[in-house]
C-alpha cells in the first residue's frame, strides 16, 4: 500500500509579489494550464493509479485554501496540520506515523506540493522501480538526471550510475564549475526531494538518528484531535522537535538509502527564472500571461493579473504585476526577490503576506480602496456561510447586496436582502451575515471611521480561529 503524503509547507517567497505568506506557491496556477501545482500534484498521483487518498501536510494558515485545492478537482485527502514549522524531518515523520494508523506495512511516497512535472509516464515508471526496492525495506530518494549544470539545486552522488544504486553523498547547492565537474561525472543528480518510504523503516531509522525528533513527532502523533475537516497534530509536543531536514536526519547516515534516477523533465519552480523556463516562447523568446502587448521586446517574461501591461525595447526582464504590487527585474536575478521580501517585512507592510484578496473559511475579502477615513471592500460568501455576530466600536459598515441573497442580523432584527438593496450598520450595532441563498453572495462593503483592523472588532460567535471572520 502506497501512502501518498504531499508537503504542501511553505510561502515561495522568490515568487513574490503572486505567492505570498498566506496564498502560497502551490495553491498558484503557474504554468499557465488550468490547475494550481497541488492539483498538478494530486493528478499525477491519480495518473499512476496510486488509490490511497493522500495526506497532506500543511500549515494552520493554509488549511481551508489546501481544502479548497482538492475540492476544485473533486479529490480526496487527509489535512494534515503542522504545529510549526520544523522541517522536512518533521513534517515527514507526522505523516508516517499517520499512515502507520492505516497499515502497519504502509509505504510513503513523499512529494513536495509544488514541483512542475510533465512526463508523467516517466514519473510513474520511477514510482514503480522505487516500490519495489521500497518493498526491500529500502529508503528510496528520487534523482533528477540533469541536462545542465545547475548551482540552484542540491546534488546526489550515486555510487554508481544505473537504474538504481546506492548513495555515495549528498551535496548541497554547488557553484557553477563545481556543477560542470558533476554532469561531466555522469553520476550525480539534481536533489528532487522525493522519496519512497516503508513508513515503518523510516520512523526506525529516524528514532535511530534523531531520537528527538522521533519522540516529539510520536507523542504530538498521540495528542492529535480532529478539527472540522482537519487532523491537528499535538502542538506543544511537536514545537520540541529540532529543525532538521530528512536528508540530513536520515538520509546522509541510513545504510538503506538508494537512488532511483529519473529521466522525465522536472522543475521546483522556485523563482520566475525558473516558471519562465517551464513555458513555451514565441519567436523573440518572450512567455506572455495575461494581458499583455509587447513590441521590441526579447527574452522576457511578462505575466498580468489584471490590467493591461505593456513593455517596449526591453530584454531579459521578468514583469509580474497584480492588483496591489508590481515586480520588475532581470530575468537572472530572480533569486534576490527575497530580499524584496525582507525589506517589507522589515518595513512592516503586509504585501509580503497577502494580496489584496484574502481567502476565509467562508468566502473572500478583496479590498477595493483605501482612504484615510473609509475603506472599501468586495466580499464573497459561500451559500450557507455566514460571518460571526460581531460588533465595531470605532467603524461604521454599509452593505449592499451586488448579487444574491443576504440574511443581516443588526441587533435584534433580521431581514433579507436581495440585489440593489442595502442596509447601514451603525457603530456599536452587533450584526451578521449570512449567504441563505445557493448562489454565491456578493456584496460591496462600505466602512467608514477611524479604526479598520482587528482590534476593532469583537465577536460573539465564531466557529473558527480569531482573524478568520
């Protein structure tokens, strides 16, 4: 039995201003197809007849967009939250212990969330080979075969090149010679970050190399409880654990570990240098997303979220613009958007971690204009959802209904509201608001005062965690 667990941590932080803290990477239509990359993930999954649902191990902040993901493509799947971010070792070891619940003789087929892979048949075909050394009680990495030196990637050395082969070394992020010497070599791969796991193997040799990490994952494993649709890992427990990578836990030191090459094409897309390699040019090397126009213009990658963008008599740029942040820059310095990224952190803004959309449980919250004294915003309710009873002290709202239809609740009176109609909540008025209709409820939201953020606000009755209403 083959366990599918997708690690879907992370923020992307190099694929900023369109992955941010809270709308991540993998939950991103990249590559311009119809699927995000965890749906890419999961199809892929489904594409090599692999018929266990799959657990997901994600982050508290991401689980109802995680949710989302797989509810778009009509799948299934285990949510697995991570207390904290503790690494690969970590987060792996949650979900073997997890699969261990559904079989003792479970096998982990261990895949980042937010690879590009196309060749499927390939993939499968390595899948394949790796279950059967898996069967030997083998821990089985997946290597990449590289077509070119790459200093981005971390390498594997096998001990010999071949179907499959032992492994001699890991070796971290080379420079550019040092790359040319391994592809020369002919036995080395790019890191993938895939693996093959009997689940049990792996928790032994990880109790064996990394007792701590072992025990903290076990016992927060034992405290889990289950939250709405969503397995909550121990979270006092699991914060004990080092922060170490599965390669470095067991990997590096285990005695069973081999490498299965594979020969398919593959992509972290970790940077818009990277995204722009993955996508077919038109005949001056340009890849165009969106509404673009382009006039002497070569090598460049140009993607618009929303308005029209145009560029003229410019090479080897990547342009990345949505609704609240543009990105301009040299196609090859795409690793040093992260020091865009810290500086507003530093700055404290909050571009860095999310859009000017924002995903809850119950619908989004897009804001529209900002002004010293008001904001306005387009929020979307899911039919039957409904937002706490709540009260502001310091803002007054007014609501009106674009489509749908809305039940309000201002006091002690509750009306329904259709297109065109509107209602004025006062400040210190407890109101809420839910969708009763079976159609999406879409309302402009009007608020007006001196205090927009969540001190302002107080709730009666929320279902979820502070900040989701």
């Amino acid at each position: 039995m083959i366990i599918p667990v997708l690690l879907a941590g992370g923020s992307g932080n190099r694929l900023w201003p369109l992955s941010r803290e809270l709308y991540p990477k993998q939950c991103i239509n990249l590559t311009g197809g119809n699927q995000t990359l965890i749906q890419q993930t999961v199809s892929r999954i489904h594409a090599c007849k692999l018929s266990q649902d799959p657990i997901i191990v994600c982050n508290n902040e991401h689980r109802f967009l995680i949710a989302q993901q797989l509810t778009e493509l009509g799948a299934s799947g285990e949510i697995l939250l991570e207390p904290a971010a503790r690494n690969t070792a970590a987060a792996v070891a949650l979900a073997a212990f997890e699969a261990l619940e559904r079989s003792s003789a479970a096998k982990i087929l261990v895949l980042p969330a937010d690879h590009v892979i196309e060749d499927t048949e390939a993939f499968c075909a390595a899948i394949a080979l790796a279950d059967a050394l898996a069967d030997e009680g083998k821990l089985v990495t997946f290597g990449v075969v590289p077509s070119y030196p790459e200093p981005g990637y971390g390498y594997i050395e096998a001990t010999q090149y071949g179907e499959v082969s032992s492994i001699g070394a890991f070796h971290e992020k080379p420079d550019v010679e040092t790359a040319k010497k391994y592809l020369a070599a002919g036995n080395y791969y790019w890191n993938s970050g895939m693996f093959l796991f009997p689940a049990r193997v792996f928790v032994d040799e990880l109790k064996r190399f990394e007792p701590e990490i072992y025990e903290a994952v076990a016992e927060s494993i034992a405290t889990k409880y289950v939250d709405l649709d969503f397995i909550r890992a121990g979270e006092s427990a699991f914060e004990k654990a080092p922060s170490v990578s599965v390669d470095v836990a067991v990997m590096e030191r285990t005695d069973l570990g081999m490498v299965v090459p594979y020969r398919g094409d593959w992509n972290d897309v970790g940077s818009w240098s990277s995204v722009y390699d993955t996508q077919s040019k038109d005949e001056n090397g340009n890849v165009v997303q969106g509404d673009v126009i382009l006039h002497d213009t070569e090598n460049s990658f140009v993607r618009s979220q929303a308005r029209l963008v145009s560029a003229v008599g410019v090479t080897d740029l990547a342009i990345i613009d949505t609704p609240d942040a543009l990105l301009v820059m040299n196609r090859h310095r795409a690793q040093d958007v992260k020091e865009v990224v810290a500086q507003l952190k530093a700055s404290g803004r909050s571009e860095h971690r999310r859009h000017s959309v924002v995903y809850r449980p119950w619908g989004s919250v897009e804001t529209v204009n900002i002004g010293t004294h008001y904001q306005v915003k387009h929020v979307m309710i899911k039919p039957g959802a409904r937002i706490a009873l709540q009260v502001h002290h310091h803002r007054a709202e007014h609501w009106i209904v674009v489509s749908g239809t809305a039940e309000v609740t201002v006091g002690d009176k509750t009306d329904i509201l259709r297109e065109n109609e509107s209602v004025y909540i006062r400040v210190g008025d407890v109101h809420s608001l839910r969708n009763c209709g079976d159609q999406p409820l879409d309302i402009i939201e009007v608020q007006t005062g001196d205090c927009f953020g969540e001190d302002d606000v107080v709730r009666f009755t929320n279902n979820y965690l502070p900040g989701e209403f």
